[in-house]
C-alpha cells in the first residue's frame, strides 16, 4: 500500500515570486478606483498649463531649466517629474487615465522596491516568520491611506517618483556594502540623483545610509570611516554637486516669496508655528484619520515658546527621543525607524522657506518607519502560540487601511468632491476652492462669504483676492474688481492668474489695448496660460476691424455691430462656437469693411473646434481681404500642421514672420516646428 508522500514546501524562490506577485495585484487593486479620476486641483497648472509637455524635445530643455515647474508653480528644479508629464503626453494626450495609470504602476514599483530593501536588511534575520513579516510590512505600505495624495493625484508623483530613485539607491547601497563593485558604487549614486532630480527632499538619504550603519549595522564611527569613507564621500560630494546645479539653474529665476507659507513672519513664528506640526504628522503616519489636500490655515500662528502646540511638540519630540535611545541598543531597528521618520520629515518642516505648510504626499518617504517597526516586532513577539492573534491583527490593519484607501481615492475624483471633501475647515486656500464650487453655480453670495474667509485668514492669498476681484467682475462692480485683481497682482507680480483676470477685467469693458498690453505681458511670465493666446489674437483682430461710418470724416459706431461684435466675442469664449459663428456672419454683411477681422475670428471658432479645413477656408478669406494679417497667416500655418503638412505650416509661419517680425506666436510655432 502506497503512503501519501509529504507535502512538499515551495522553494524560496517560488515563494518570493508569490509574494511579489500578490503585492502588484493587491496594490493595483486598491488604487485601481482612482484610474478614473479627473486632474484636479494643481494638475491644473503643473499639467494642463505646462504646454513644454506636447513635445518630447522639450525633455532636455527641463535639466537646462529652460522649461519645467518653474514657470507654472514656483521656483523648483524637478526635471525628472516634468520628464514623466511629457511622456504620459506622448502616450496619452491629456488624457487623466494614462496619467493616473502612470501614478499606480510608480506606486506598485515603490511597493516591490521596499519588498527588496527589507529583504536586504533583514537577510541575517532567524525568525521563522521572516519572509511574512517582510511581507506584512510592505503590505502596510502598500495600503497606507496617507499615500493616497502622491498616487490619486497627478501633481502628487513628485513625492512617490523621488521615492522609487530613493528606494533604489537604498538596495544598491546595501548590496555595495556586501560587494565593493564599482558598478553597485555608480548605481548607488546614479538614483540618488535622479532622486535628487525628482524633488529635493531626497537628500536625506546619504545622512539615512550612513546612520544604517552606525544605528542598525552596528558599526563604530572610526570603522565606518575606514571602510565606507568612498561611498559616503561619493553621496556627499554628489549631493554638494546637486545643490549647486540647482543654485545655478534657477539663479535668475526670480524668487516669490509672497508664495511663501510664513511671508511676512518672523523666524520664532515659523519654527514654533511647524514644531506642531510634527506630532500631527506622526500620529497620521499611524492612524491617517483626518487627511485634507492642503493644510494651509488647518492651525495657528504660534509666536510664543509658551504655547501649549508648542510645549506638547517639544514634549513629545523629547519623549520619541527617549525611545529611540532607550532602543538603540535593545530593537536598534526601531531606534532607526524613529529617526528615519524625523530626518527623511525635516526638508519639509520650512527650515528652508516654502509655499506649504502641510502635505499629506510629505510623508510617502518618512512613513517607511512604520513598516520597519512593523517589522521588526513581528519577529520579536512572533511565536506559534501568538500567531493567530498577529494574523487577525494583521488582517484588521490592512483591511482597514485599504478600505480607507479606497475611499480617499475616490474624494480625488473631481475639484468639487475634493474640494468639499474640506467643508468645515479653516483653510485659506480650501475656503476659496469651495467658493468657486459656488461661483460657477452662480451663487455668488455664498461665494463671497468664501472668498472673505480666506481673505480674513491669510490677508496675502493670491487667489482669494483674485477670486473676489473675478467675482466682483461678474456682477459688474468694475472698481471693486480691480481692487482686488490689482492686490492679487501686487502680491506676486509673476503669477499669472491675476494678470490673466486683469487682462479679462479690461476686455469685459471693451479697453482693448488694456487688455492686450496684459496679454501680452502675460505670454512672457507663462505662456498660452489658459489659451490666452487665442484671446490675444481674437482682441488684435477686433483692434484691426475698421468701425462702420456714414461718411469718410467722422467714425460712428453701428449700435447693432458694436452689441454683435460684444456677443460674438462673450460666445467664442464660452465656446459656443455655432452661435458666434452666426453673429460674426452677420457682421460681415453689417460691416464689409471689418470682413477681414471677422472672417478671421470665424476661422478661430472652427479652429478650437478642430474642423481644420473649415478654418483654413475663412482664414484666407480674412488674408485675401487684408493681405498683411500676420495673425490670420500664423493661424492658417497652425491649421496645417494640425492636418500634419508640415511644409505648407513653415511656409506660412515664415510668411506671418515677413509680414510681422515682431509675432511672437509664429515665432514659437515655427520653433516647435522645426
């Protein structure tokens, strides 16, 4: 009679294989919800406002800081990040699926990256729950809500792109450390740069890597010295390196200090005022309950070492240090965990000024401590006696971290679910995104009491003064409007949001040559923001149209061109391009000699609705009855190159150059062109 052989164990390398296999599904599978989500929020202007991502070439042009994150947001050198955005473009237009797949697959990347480092430090590890408590630790991470703002969100990648090159510098570090190869020595520093190049708050590692040795390692100062004195010399000379090409690159870059979350304060306030910050961070590191996208004016101004936020930080940084030392010796693994959290925090704790206060994306990197925690105690309180009381923990835990992580993807959805997502708040910048929830339903009272929230909480808000003068616009009250609109630009003359509006204020009360001087400034702080380009040229055409008169002395404006030409104009900017095509038809017959102007808008109204050969036609009618239209010209070279004639766009781009050396927009498309 035959016996039943023994099950057999998997070997160690199928299980590992299952083990990563189950960490992609399981990932992908919380995050999956937020494939469909909208750009939202700052994707608005990172993404949807950075034009440098249509083109591939553009790529170069983000490490020379000719293009990147500088002209759209603030001065920061991130050339790795706009890289991504430019790719995701060539894949995907500006579709937000292949942007946020590209979020997941980075997030799935960092998830089997820290599965690969904590094999690594804990390779000399006994326990016989070894591979599962790895396992469970990377699971922590991979499901920790407080990561739903790097993955959920486009413009949160930065923090989770500069965590893959962290991770993987990490992993290369400890295999140097096993084996001197020069080629783990390069590996080492090649992704501590692009980690660099991908945000700067990743230039914790080299202090990270040399306290792993000194805390975990165990290694005497002298003899880390000794040993690793090239390695650490390498990253440290790198990262002098780095910070120096920076400096270099963004020098001339003016500095927007109003954008600065302590502008206008003194340094006590914002040391004492972020010393409450890190409690907070910690305990959303453990239990993230309470997660809002923007924690401006979430707590007080303190100026006072007396403050109780202030006291408590104090205290419970005192207390945390206790522990680590008390540790160091006895779990030297959470003794690191500790002080990974609080060193891999500090670039974000406004020691160098910044424009955040807050930022649930600033603990992807620090957040690493709690998977070495979890870790660490699994193994030590792991015994066959307590192990369905670790498992049913566990299971608890990341069940609940997953469904928690479900449910903040889906408030990334769209602005108005974000944004609401903070009712009840205070926030500065979260009271006047919900204030545009209202605006654009045209509750504009209940707009305004947002708007002055904001203005009451930080008097320099940029766009609740912008805000406020748009909604003041609206309702007609032009001097109100420019009040604010003119503090909005007063407090950051580089922004373009209040420049735009001021361009909008001038149209709205037809000063056309107001307008266009703001436009045109416009085009040298960002250009084509918000399609402005378009409304440039719309506002040079209706400058060109002759006004109809009774005789060839004294201009009288037709009462009925002048009330056709305002609401052809207020259609093409809605985009209601079929009932402005109707009134600019009309004006041709009204007023022959403005035909050139109008036809040329008709064009623009088939042009932005990607009916190319309809515009080519009315865009050499405008050229035909004024030949030296640079615009019309410009525009029909645009046409073709949409249509994908790449000669008959240079022709035409040249032309619009000969007749207008000065067309800053022909100038640009020929360039892109070529």
């Amino acid at each position: 009679m035959q016996k039943n052989k023994p099950r057999q164990k998997p070997e160690a390398g199928n299980k590992e294989l299952y083990f990563y296999i189950l960490l992609v599904l399981v990932t992908f599978a919380v995050y999956s919800n937020s494939l469909n989500n909208e750009f939202v929020f700052d994707d608005e202007s990172v993404v949807l406002g950075d034009e440098s991502i249509t083109s591939l070439s553009n790529i170069p042009k983000y490490f020379t800081a000719e293009q990147g994150f500088h002209k759209v947001i603030g001065r920061y050198y991130r050339p790795v990040v706009s890289a991504t955005y430019a790719m995701d473009y060539a894949l995907w237009g500006l579709k937000p699926f292949g942007f946020h797949l590209t979020n997941v697959l980075i997030h799935v990347i960092n998830v089997l990256l820290l599965f690969g480092l904590l094999r690594l430090m804990f390779e000399k590890s006994t326990s016989k729950f070894k591979d599962y408590g790895i396992l469970i630790g990377t699971l922590i991470f991979a499901l920790h809500p407080i990561h739903t703002e790097a993955v959920a969100w486009v413009s949160g990648r930065t923090d989770s792109l500069s965590c893959t090159f962290f991770f993987a510098s990490f992993i290369y570090y400890l295999k140097f450390s096993k084996k001197s190869s020069g080629s783990n020595l390069v590996l080492t520093l090649f992704f501590y740069l692009f980690a660099l190049l991908a945000k700067e708050m990743a230039i914790t590692l080299p202090v990270m890597i040399i306290l792993y040795d000194l805390v975990v390692v165990r290694l005497r100062v002298k003899d880390a010295l000794k040993g690793k004195a090239k390695i650490y010399g390498a990253l440290i000379v790198l990262s002098i390196a780095y910070l120096l090409l920076r400096w270099a690159v963004l020098k001339d870059i003016p500095q927007r200090e109003s954008y600065f979350y302590f502008y206008g304060k003194d340094t006590a306030t914002a040391i004492y005022t972020m010393l409450q910050t890190i409690p907070i961070y910690f305990k959303l590191a453990v239990f993230p309950i309470g997660m809002v996208y923007h924690y401006g004016g979430f707590l007080p101004y303190l100026s006072s070492p007396a403050d109780f936020g202030v006291i408590f930080a104090v205290a419970f940084l005192a207390v945390t240090g206790f522990v680590a030392f008390y540790l160091y010796r006895r779990m030297p693994v959470v003794s690191y965990a500790l002080i990974f959290f609080f060193i891999t925090l500090l670039p974000v704790l406004n020691i160098v000024p910044t424009m955040n206060f807050m930022a649930d994306r600033f603990l992807y990197i620090p957040s690493v401590f709690l998977s070495l925690i979890t870790v660490t105690v699994l193994f030590k309180y792991y015994t066959p006696k307590s192990k369905n009381i670790i498992y049913s923990i566990t299971v608890i835990i990341l069940v609940g971290y997953g469904f928690m992580t479900i449910v903040r993807n889906a408030e990334w959805k769209t602005n108005d679910i974000l944004f609401m997502s903070a009712d009840g708040i205070p926030g500065s910048v979260l009271y006047v995104n919900i204030g545009n929830i209202y605006a654009n339903k045209g509750q504009y009272d209940i707009a305004e009491k947002y708007y002055r929230k904001a203005i009451d909480l930080r008097v320099e808000t940029i766009l609740g003064n912008n805000n406020m003068g748009k909604l003041f616009m609206i309702k007609g009250n032009m001097d109100s409007a420019y009040y604010y609109i003119h503090k909005a630009y007063t407090l950051d003359s580089l922004s373009p949001e209040p420049i735009h509006t001021m361009a909008q204020l001038y149209a709205r009360g037809e000063k056309i040559s107001e307008s266009i001087y703001w436009l045109e400034k416009l085009q040298t702080v960002t250009p084509n923001y918000m399609n402005s380009v378009q409304m440039l040229q719309e506002l040079k055409a209706r400058q060109q149209m002759p006004l109809q008169h009774d005789d060839g002395l004294n201009k009288q404006v037709n009462p009925k061109v002048a009330m056709l030409e305002g609401s052809s104009y207020k259609n093409y900017q809605e985009k209601k391009f079929d009932k402005a095509i109707e009134e600019l038809t009309e004006l041709v017959n009204l007023n022959p000699a403005g035909a050139s102007g109008y036809n040329n808008n008709i064009g623009m109204c088939y042009l932005d609705g990607q009916k190319y050969n309809e515009a080519i036609k009315y865009f050499e009618l405008a050229v035909k009855e004024k030949p030296d239209f640079s615009s019309a010209v410009n525009n029909l070279g645009f046409c073709y190159e949409k249509l994908g004639d790449r000669t008959n766009a240079e022709k035409y781009y040249k032309k619009a150059l000969e007749l207008d050396p000065n067309n800053q927009l022909a100038k640009d498309n020929l360039s892109k062109l070529k």
